[in-house]
C-alpha cells in the first residue's frame, strides 16, 4: 500500500470513497472536493492499494482552535501557515477495514503536523470512536 497526497486527478476516486463510508446527509460532494484539493491537497492523505484507493484523511490548516462547520464549507479559509490541523474526515472502504489503514493514515497526519510545526490536530467524532481516536493521542 503506498500514500499519497491528492490531486485532482483523485476527485472521482476521493468522491466515490467518502459515498460509501458516510450517509449522503454527511458526506462532503464531488464539488467540495474538488474546492479541498484545490486549497489544501497536501493534507488529504490517500492510501492506495494497487489501483484502488483503500481510504483516505482529510483537512485543512487554520490558526483556529475549533473545528466549526464553517471550516468544512469554506477550503479558502485554510492557511498553511496555520497551529492546527483540522481532519474532517477518516475514510476507509468497508471492505478493507481493520486492516490498518486508518491509523496508518492517522499517524502520517500526525507526523506531517509535528514535521510542519503543528500545535496539534483537530477532529469530531461519534461518541462510539472516542476510544479509537484517544489511543492515537
């Protein structure tokens, strides 16, 4: 399995993910990716397997704290010179679940935010996945 970071080149394959892995009412749109890779392509962290992306990271960077819906629905508001690494998403197909991939995945954003100066990373959850997210700090 080899990761990447996104270009638009992904947007079919980032759109078609993130379809089977959240409800249509919470997933972001092949537009809203397509704005994402556009600002901040460098923070989607795709894992491949072959020719098939097995999941995939998001979010943007931003000096505030807080991960607001505005975040999600604005990519201009990202800055690369931001504190805090927001990730808006944890995506991984079902069939390749507890594999790994997700972790992995968490841990390249973890490493590329400390290597970046980062004070931190930002993410919401289901009260259900507190453990899983807690255990990766």
């Amino acid at each position: 399995m080899d990761i990447r970071y996104a270009t638009l080149a992904d947007l079919d394959a980032v759109a078609a993910v993130e379809a089977e892995c959240f409800p249509a009412a919470e997933a972001a749109t092949k537009a809203e990716f397509a704005e994402r890779i556009q600002a901040y392509g460098s923070h989607f962290w795709l894992m491949w397997d072959g020719e098939k992306l097995a999941g995939f990271v998001d979010g943007m960077v931003t000096n505030q704290a807080d991960l607001t819906d505005e975040l999600y629905a604005q990519a201009a508001l990202h800055d690369e010179s931001g504190a805090w690494q927001m990730i808006f998403g944890v995506n991984t197909l079902p069939a390749c679940r507890r594999q790994g991939i997700a972790e992995t995945l968490l841990r390249r954003a973890i490493a590329d935010a400390r290597a970046q100066g980062r004070r931190g990373l930002v993410l919401t959850c289901k009260e259900h996945l507190l453990h899983y997210y807690a255990k990766l700090g």
